[in-house]
C-alpha cells in the first residue's frame, strides 16, 4: 500500500511506551499488539531519508513516562533523520499538563519543526527525585528492619532503615538530577538554537503557555492537529498528494526476487548475534510475571552458548536493561559473557535506560559497554537482611513458637531478631559479594579494585558521568554498540545482527533434547526469587522480589 507514486509522510506515536522486546507469551503479544516497536523505529529513522519515496516524519509526542535514555536513543535517530534535509514535525495538544515534561519537550526538541496547540504549554520544569521512606510507618507497625549494606551508598536500604536521606544518598541523587538535567539543558539550546542559560530561566519561570512558548523560541507554531498535518503534507509533497504510513511500518523499496536472495545470503553470512536482557535477574528461564519481564540466568546462558557454538556468529550485542536481582544468577550470566569472550567473540553491551547492581555485574566483562548520557547504571553494591515482625504480630494477637535443629536455622525467620552469630553470618555473605563483585567489575574494566571502590560503594551513576570514572566505555545506542561489534570482528558495516536463538512458536511444544537445545530455555517456569523465604516480605517493604543485587529507588530519569 505504501509504495503508490506520492511521497510518505512517516508518523510517529510517542505518547505511548515503546516495545522493545517481542514478547514470547501470547496474553502479552496480544496486549503490544498496536504499539510500534522501538528497533523498528529506529531502523526506519536511520533509513528512510535516503529513501527518495519519503517525503517527511511527523511525531505526536507526549509519553511522560519516558525514560532520559530511551528519549536520547530516539532523539539521535530523529537527528539522522532531519540531516537527510526532509522536514520533520513534532507536535503535542501539551507538553505537560499538570505534570512534569522536561524529557518530553527535549525528544521533541530534536524535530525540524515543534508545534503545540493553544491551550497547551510546555512544562520544561526540570528533574527532580523524590524516595519514600518507609521507617516511621515500620515503627508504628512494630516491625523493626535488620538490613546491612554495602556500602553507604546502596541507599535502597536507607529507605527502610531511616526517614530521610543520609549525606550519602543526597549526594548521589543530587548528581543524578543535576546530570540529568545539564543533558536536557545542553540538548534543547542545541536544537533550538539559544543558550543554556535562556534555557534554564525558561525553566525557572515554567510552566510557559503556547504563547510564551513561542516568544521564547521553544516553538515554531501554535497550531491544532489539522493545522500541523497540513503544513506537514506541504511540506513533504512540495504541495502535491502524500501518503501516511507508520514509521515502524516502513522498509527499504526493494523488488520480491532481490529480497529472498538477500535473505538466503544471510543466514549464512557472517553476522552479530543479539542477546537481550531485559527486567529483573532471577534463576531459571526468562519468563513476565505481574511485576514485569524477569531475566532467566538459564534463558540468557542458553543465548550465549549458543551465539559460541554458531560459526557464523563472529561478535554479540549484549543489550542489558535491568535494575539486576539475584546474585547467583548474576554472577551465572557474568561466567557466559567471559566464556564468550574467551572463545573469541567480542562481546560489546548496549544499556537500555538502566543497568545496575546486578544489570551493571553481568555487563562488566564485555569488551566494551556503550551507555546513554541518561543510562543509569553502576549501583556496584549489596544489600540484605530481613524484617522481624514480631511487635506487629504481638498487636494482632499472633503467636509463634517453634523448634529447630541447627545454630542458625531461624536466621532468616520474620519472628526472631539476629543473634550476633547470624549478624555475623549476614555481614560476612554481604562482605564476599561485595568483594566479588568489585574485583569482577576490576578485572572487566582494567581497573585496580581500590579505583573500583571508589566509584562502586552502592553509588548510582549517569552514562554520562560512568563514563568519565570508566564504568563505562562509549557514549550512544544500540546502533552505536552494532557498529562496535562489527568493527571488533572485521565484518562488514552491512553484517545482520540477528537473535542468538530463535525458536518457532511450534518447535517449543516439542520436547528439549538436550539442556543446550534452546528449546530447554524457552519453557516457560515459575517465578523465582532471589530473597527466598523472603520475598514477601521484600516485596511488602518495597524491595524487589529477585534478590540483594537490585538497584532500588531510583529505576529512570523521567520528568
């Protein structure tokens, strides 16, 4: 339908989340089925203006849940789009109404063209962080946290043991924001073409109505939808007839015969391999559960072994977008990425919004980690521990008694403090992973562990900033990383990057032969979790059910 003789007009709806990863499961393919997916976007940003069939992009935009590094990742692909010479637009009702849209207007800042409706305004007010501290309610519930961290500041503790932020967490969170906010600052004068610091007192007299807005010269026209689309067909078809087409629906004009042919070229050709890692790190396979997709060490294990075994896989793209979780499955994933390299493959991470604790633990040992300005990432520390009960249970009226053979068989039970044994114990398994995964970020990174200290200690980092004290290596995208892995394996810029393992809908319901027959990896399994016994409890105190090594609190930068 697309290829009639007037040129498209590509649309883009940003006011929705992205899927960045085909869900397996029927339920959830059923639910994404309307929302574009993100590297389909992408392939079509970089793509199309070469396509002399194109005539323009057009973006409605106003996702306020948008993380910094998605909107980056995209904004650079708009970038390459409107340095083709075509127009592009963006357009919004409001850009915030009643809420923060500092990330929002900064992804519509990067089009050609940004038009808001009359009654809207732009509320580029700029990043704030708050946390919710849970000790005063504890308190009046009798319940009396027993946590240990490492170090001062893994502050996800912080928010069950006090009610306010130490100096430590303050700190980190407060150069969170300001990092955060200097990329918006930096990236709308780079686009508008003012200063930053007009920029910043736009943003201290915010919200600015359309009027204002466009004084300002954070926007070109105050229009309705009708109007922008008008003036964007213009501008497309140089006045003649045009085409809408979804962006995520567009492809490379290319003749039936020629396209099987590249096709069977390519799945012999040598090629990068894709494993993605995607919501929290639990043992067992890859499964989504109601507190969304959770990573199997057995899933992406399987994925990497198999990207080894294919002799026409010469590199992989580890795409890493995890607050972590589980420690043992962590450190799982962290044996296969070095096996990998061992073998010779270069392994080159692309993080997605966020890769830390256990996100940034299996990333560490690739050849090189590409991050987002907005990424947040490092988080390198431990939490643990367990909440006792027993004054909440005491005002119920519950009781508890029990026996027990062996020293410590209680020590993870809801109705007994620690003794100084079992406190002993915690500090000494909080103390093995701390140091364990210092020297695996150490030996990753090329760096001394007493420099890895220095950046680790539970902190919290941008991309941007983890790349100025090496937790990181190169600034940019999944594109970015691609480009990296070719060059690392002497391919071609035009090599495929195709999924590590992929396995049809009907082959799943034929048994495994094997535990390294990617069909083993694709079962689907039950929730597991890295707290134990525990994971209620976690879950209850707003930790993540997978486990110690999850960056809590703080998940994106949104605004």
């Amino acid at each position: 339908m697309h290829r009639s003789h007037s040129p498209l007009l590509l649309e883009l709806d940003l006011t929705q989340p992205l899927v960045e990863v085909e869900p397996d499961d029927p339920i959830a393919k059923l639910r994404s089925r309307n929302r574009p997916r993100l590297k389909a976007v992408l392939r079509t940003l970089y793509d199309a203006g070469s396509d002399p069939g194109v005539g323009g992009l057009i973006a409605k935009v106003g996702n306020p849940a948008m993380a910094l590094a998605q909107a980056q990742e995209i904004r650079d692909a708009v970038r390459a789009f409107t340095a083709s010479g075509k127009p592009t637009f963006a357009w919004a009702e409001t850009y915030g109404e009643n809420t923060p849209a500092s990330v929002t207007y900064y992804l519509a800042s990067a089009f050609g063209e940004v038009w808001l409706q009359a009654s809207g305004e732009v509320n580029l007010l700029g990043v704030a962080m708050e946390t919710r501290f849970l000790r005063g309610l504890l308190d009046k519930l009798g319940v009396v946290p027993e946590l240990g961290q490492r170090y001062e500041y893994k502050n996800a503790a912080d928010r069950i043991l006090r009610t306010e932020m130490t100096d430590a967490h303050r700190e980190a969170y407060d150069r969170l924001a300001a990092s955060a906010w200097e990329q918006i600052v930096a990236g709308i004068a780079e686009s508008r073409g003012i200063g930053t610091e007009a920029v910043q007192q736009i943003a201290d007299r915010a919200p600015v109505s359309a009027a204002d807005a466009v004084t300002a010269g954070l926007v070109d026209h105050v229009g309705y939808r009708d109007e922008v689309y008008a003036a964007a067909r213009r501008a497309a078809s140089n006045g003649g007839d045009v085409s809408l087409l979804f962006a995520d629906k567009w492809s490379k004009p290319e003749k039936p015969v020629a396209k099987v042919v590249r096709q069977v070229r390519q799945r012999k050709a040598p090629a990068v391999a894709l494993v993605e890692a995607h919501g929290g790190i639990a043992i067992g396979r890859s499964r989504r559960g109601a507190q969304g997709p959770t990573v199997g060490s057995d899933t992406v294990a399987a994925q990497f072994r198999a990207a080894v075994r294919d002799d026409n896989v010469k590199a992989i793209v580890f795409r890493v977008d995890s607050p972590g979780g589980s420690y043992v499955a962590s450190d799982t994933i962290w044996r296969e990425v070095v096996c990998a390299r061992d073998a010779g493959k270069p392994v080159v991470v692309s993080m997605g919004a966020l890769a830390g604790s256990g996100g940034y633990f299996v990333a560490c040992p690739a050849d090189i980690i590409v991050a987002q300005p907005g990424t947040l990432t490092g988080s390198i520390g431990v939490l643990g521990g367990k909440a006792v009960l027993t004054g909440l249970t005491d005002k119920l009226g519950l009781s508890y008694d029990s026996v027990q053979r062996g020293e410590h068989a209680r020590m993870y039970s809801a109705h007994e403090p620690f003794s100084d044994s079992e406190r002993e114990r915690l500090d000494a398994f909080l103390d093995a992973v701390y140091v364990d995964f210092t020297t695996k970020v150490a030996q990753g990174r090329g760096m001394t562990r007493e420099a890895v200290h220095e950046v680790a200690r539970g902190r919290v980092w941008t991309g941007a900033d983890a790349r100025g004290n090496g937790l990181v290596d190169e600034l940019g995208g999944l594109r970015d990383a691609l480009r990296i892995a070719r060059q690392r394996a002497g391919l071609s810029d035009d090599a495929p990057l195709r999924p590590a393992v992929s396995v049809p809908p009907l082959a799943r319901l034929k048994p495994a032969k094997s535990s390294d027959d990617p069909r083993a990896a694709a079962t689907v399994s039950l929730a597991m979790s890295g707290w134990g016994d525990l994971a209620d409890i976690a879950t209850a105190l707003g930790f993540s059910s997978l486990g110690p090594l999850v960056m809590s609190g703080v998940r994106a930068i949104r605004s």
